[in-house]
C-alpha cells in the first residue's frame, strides 16, 4: 500500500499521532505504528463515529 492511499483528517494538520483511514474507508491505523491495520465495517465505523 502506498502512502497516498491513506488519508489523515484534516484537524490533525501536521500531526504524527493521528488516525488513518484508507481511501476505500475499510482499514484504519495509527499513524506512529502504520504496520498495524485494524478492518472494519464502513456502516459500524460510521455509526459508532456518530454517536461518540
């Protein structure tokens, strides 16, 4: 995977300690640990981020 199919969000600006998602919305990661990936559901990743 390169780095430019992982997108940081914009409030993190230049920040290293953020999370990532991928451009298809189904891996996330830690930006300090980018060799740990976690798959998730699209639909269980948005429900949960609208209600936390």
């Amino acid at each position: 995977m390169t780095e430019n199919e992982w997108r940081k969000s914009s409030h993190s600006h230049q920040a290293t300690d953020c999370v990532e998602v991928d451009r298809h919305l189904r891996r996330v990661r830690d930006s300090k640990n980018p060799s740990a990936v976690l798959t998730v559901d699209v639909r269980s990743l948005v429900a949960h981020l609208r209600t936390a």
